[in-house]
C-alpha cells in the first residue's frame, strides 16, 4: 500500500488496483499525445470512470505515479522520451522547413570527424537555412493588407511588451492551462486591448519589444524534456509564425510598428555552460521576421535590429532600457543608475520579464523599473516553488510631454 498527500493536506492511502489502473491510464494519455504528455485532469477524470474516486492532479500523487511505475520498471528514460517526442514530431517538422532541408540537416548530422563546437554551429546555420527556405516557399500573394482610415496622431506613443511566450511550453494544472492554442488566442485578446488602448488615446506609433524567453527550449531543468509540446526547432518556426500574425494584426489597423527582439536564459542553443553569447532561438526569430517584412514588403511595419540580450529606445525624450531579466535582481535600487552608468545613458526606465509576475518600482528620482508578466502564466515548477502568477502582458504609454503610463494587460 502507497500513499500520497491530496491538496486538503490528509494522508491518502491507495490500492495496488489504483495503481495498475493509473500508471495504465497515464500511458494511455501519452500514448494519445502528440507531445507524450498525460493530462491530469483528464487522467482523473478517467480514474473516476474506472470507479477509482481518490486520485488527484496534484504534484505528491503525481510523484507517487511516477514513483510506482519506476518501481516495476514502465518509466521511460529521458533519453527514450525524448525519442518518442522527436519521432512523433517528425512528419510535421519535415512540412513546417521542407523536406529538402531536413534531409541535408540528416546528412549533415552524420559527419562524425566534425569536432562537437564545430557541428553545434552548423546546427544553427542549418536551423536558419532551414526557416529562410520555408518562407521562400510562402505565398506573400496572399498578405493583403485592407485599407484602413487614417489615423490621427496627437504626439503619444505606446511600447508593447512581448514577455515569456514560452511557446512549446506545455502547462495543465488546476489553476492554469497553456499550449500554442491557448497562447494565440491570449496574443489575440492582447491584440485587442492594444487597438483599444491605442485608439482611445490617439496613439498611431507603436514599439514592440521582445523581451525574450520565446520559446520553451528542453533543457533548462530535467523536467522541461516532458513538458514541451514541440521540440526546439518547431518551437521556433511556431514563434516566428505566431509573432509575424500577431504583427500583421495590428499592422492591419493602420498603425506604424516598429519591432525589436532580445533573448533570455530559455532562448539558448546548448545549455547555459556551452552557450555561446550569440547562439539563441530569438536570432533566428529575428532573422524569420525581418525576411517576412522584406519580402512582403509592407511598409508600416519596421524591424529593428537589437542587441542580444538588451536594447534601449528615446521616446518623447524619454530613455527606456530593455533586458531579460535574468541577470539583474529587483532588490537592487541602483539597477536603473547601473545601466545608465554602463552605456552611458541617463534612463528613465528599464523594463524586463523573466520573473513572470508583473511589478513597477520608484528605484530613484522619476525612475522605474518594470516587470511584465508572462503569456504562459503559472506552471508546475511556479507551484512547486510557491510562486505563482496570472498570464498578463504590459503596456506604456508615453504622451507628449514626455509622461509615463504603464498598463497591465490580464490575459487568463
């Protein structure tokens, strides 16, 4: 007999039978799922079928699951998984690049004299070969943009955040549910509240910021591998996909986009201790959208070239900073002075993701430091550490005397 602790805090011993039943309908599930990945609350929703009313959702019965069918040898090894999920991935990849650029990065991949730095970087040359030849292949006949009325200006302008998209994330627990799905319809009600924001205050000048962690990546904890609806690459050719309509959306309304991206900690090609500076998902992102732009040839919407992990803009004479995150620590109140130190500039405000709740802090005389949230919102590592947050994005707005407003925008 086994037991686990439910979300009440009582002790909940278990059947041998519940276990079999579980660890079977578990694999069921991810035998079912593209990504390999079981639904909890699909998961009892099936136990409770079975006539099994004590199961739960929560991270000690999923420990416990996990536990018993290692115990009688049925838990995949990381290895393994990843195979399942690269192989079941595999017909999709081959449409989203092209079949022929698939079979050279095959080719390729079999040169065994090539040194492990050497390959890795042709890894990622093959990687942006492989999106420039898939948007070769896009029919820009069909990017028709409708005429839309002129749009007055009154002199203020609005910065849109993009944070922590994590597209390839996969998230399924009580409180929170995320996939590509969901995060474009979350990018379509953020979309939305833009066009509203930037009509009411006659806005037509707007300055997307990428605040970087696009995509999910596999291996920032040992746990990531399972929670990833796509593998790496198909990550990225999802994000370039999904930020270029989120850009056409509003580049639909009239307004005049001016779009730059930075990387984070999740963006990297090889782990943190391989990496090296320039190698991450967000250049090849940059590098998909830009080619859009170019050969679609549309003339409001402007890409920016940023630095690799930060870029700074004056808006109405104002100084804004942008970062990751991930290298600077909200208990520091000189961070604002910091930057400006660093470069040179005397900013006004640095905005950043990564801690995935949003926050706004005085740090000295007029300056900020803003926090946006993330699109993904809370997942199973957030909960595990207790900290836990609602999906949201942010916005400021910047009007012609050179003040400041900043927006959260709640998206779950």
């Amino acid at each position: 007999m086994r037991s686990y602790t439910n979300k009440q805090g009582e002790l909940v011993t278990v059947s041998e039978e519940h276990l079999q039943t579980s660890v079977q309908i578990k694999k069921e599930l991810q035998n079912a799922s593209p990504s390999r990945r079981a639904s909890w609350n699909q998961h009892k929703k099936m136990m409770e079928v079975e006539g099994f009313i004590d199961s739960d959702t929560n991270e000690s019965y999923r420990c416990l699951i996990k536990d018993y069918q290692k115990s009688i040898g049925e838990l995949p090894q990381v290895e393994k998984h990843a195979d399942m999920v690269a192989d079941s991935k595999l017909k999709s990849i081959k449409e989203l690049v092209g079949e022929i650029s698939y079979e050279k990065r095959e080719n390729q991949g079999y040169l065994k004299q090539i040194n492990k730095g050497k390959r890795e970087l042709i890894d990622f040359a093959l990687l942006v070969e492989e999106i420039a030849n898939a948007i070769g292949e896009y029919d820009f006949s069909k990017v028709q943009l409708e005429p839309y009325p002129y749009l007055q200006s009154n002199g203020k302008k609005m910065i849109v955040g993009l944070s922590d998209m994590h597209i390839g994330a996969l998230v399924d627990t009580d409180i929170n549910t995320y996939n590509y799905n969901v995060a474009i319809a979350r990018l379509s009600a953020y979309a939305s509240r833009i066009i509203t924001e930037a009509l009411n205050n006659g806005i037509t000048d707007l300055y997307i910021v990428n605040l970087g962690d696009v995509v999910e990546h596999a291996s920032m904890r040992f746990s990531q591998g399972f929670n990833a609806e796509y593998v790496f690459s198909e990550q990225i050719v999802r994000a370039s996909d999904v930020i270029i309509k989120f850009l056409m959306y509003l580049a639909k309304e009239g307004f005049n986009l001016t779009y730059a991206g930075i990387a984070g900690n999740h963006d990297r090609i090889t782990d943190k201790d391989k990496n090296i500076d320039s190698d991450h998902a967000v250049r090849v992102i940059n590098f998909a959208i830009r080619t859009f732009i170019e050969n679609a040839g549309i003339k409001n919407i402007k890409f920016e070239d940023a630095k690799d992990y930060s870029h700074s803009i004056e808006i109405n004479t104002r100084n804004f900073k942008f970062v990751h995150g991930d290298l600077d620590s909200l208990k520091d109140d000189n961070l604002v002075a910091k930057h400006a130190s660093m470069d040179g500039v005397d900013y006004d405000m640095v905005v950043m993701g990564h801690y995935h709740h949003f926050r706004e802090m005085e740090v000295g005389f007029d300056k900020r430091v803003v926090v946006f949230g993330s699109l993904k919102g809370a997942d199973d590592y957030g909960e595990r550490i207790r900290k836990i947050s609602v999906a949201s994005q942010g916005l400021i707005i910047v009007d012609e005397n050179g003040d400041i407003d900043v927006k959260r925008v709640k998206l779950s």
